[in-house]
C-alpha cells in the first residue's frame, strides 16, 4: 500500500504521439487535511475512492489506499466534495518497462502539465524521455489537492 512516484513538469506535448491510451478524469476531495486525503475520482468509466497519507520527506513515497466504487456512487460522493473539482486528461505513455502518466488540466488549472512515473524503489533508475521537464517532486503546490484549493491560474 505504499505508493513511489515522482513528478515532472511537462516541457512539449511530444508525449501524445507515444500515449497508448488517454482518460478524462474528475475529481474532488472530501478531505485534504495535510496528513491525509480522500479523494473521489471518475476515470472514464470507472470510478474510485483513494486516501492517501503523509509523504515522506523526499516526496516519494506514501501511504495509498484506493477502492473501485461505482460511477453512479462516484457521482453522488462528487456533490458531497470541498469547494473545487480536478478536471483533466491523462495519456498513458509506455517507456520501457515504465508507463509515464501525463495530466495535462483543465478549468482552473488549465496550461499545467504534469508527468507522474511509479517506481517500486525510491532510488530506481527510469527513462527520461525529452518532453520532461523539471522535477516537482514533494512540491506541494503540484499535488491535486492542493490545486483544487489554489488553482494554477491564480498563481
């Protein structure tokens, strides 16, 4: 239930040529206290409840816990949300054995980009393709929850 991840912000849109797949995601939050928060996400057709925890101190690496619930139940959790809704799309992009997961936002978080790349070693050596850009992460002005309070536009 630990998840490692990195994040990047994203230089080019070169990465939709290699994507393999692209998802439209919604999402709101019913907690971001700093020590935990629990999330309602639609994800094309599926949908999913997730809290995750405190990271460590690098950013890498945190408690994740995540359930597919139904869309309809997504739905009605969705009204139930803080103030604010997460809305963008994301391209799978295969590399190796990696997948890239590139969100580029909406609304009011619309000309930020973001890649995100799951390792299961905090120290594990992965692809950096061109389009990467600068490492974000532990940044906490890059996590959705952060972004649902305090948009990118208004930055």
């Amino acid at each position: 239930m630990q998840e490692i991840e990195r994040k990047f912000l994203v230089l080019s849109d070169d990465y939709k040529k290699q994507a393999t797949a692209q998802f439209a995601i919604a999402q709101g939050y019913l907690n971001t206290h700093p020590d935990r928060t629990v999330r309602v996400r639609i994800k094309g057709n599926k949908a999913f409840l997730t809290i995750k925890g405190i990271g460590n101190q690098s950013g890498t690496t945190r408690f994740e816990w995540e359930k597919e619930i139904e869309v309809n139940e997504a739905r009605e959790l969705l009204a139930l949300c803080e103030e604010g809704m997460i809305d963008k799309i994301r391209y799978e992009v295969p590399l190796d054995e990696f997948t890239y997961e590139v969100d580029e936002f909406k609304g009011d978080n619309e000309g930020l980009v973001i890649a995100e790349i799951e390792l299961s070693d905090e120290h594990q050596k992965f692809p950096k393709p061109e389009w990467l850009g600068q490492e974000v992460t532990g940044k906490n002005e890059y996590y959705n929850a952060y972004l649902n309070k305090k948009p990118f536009k208004k930055w």
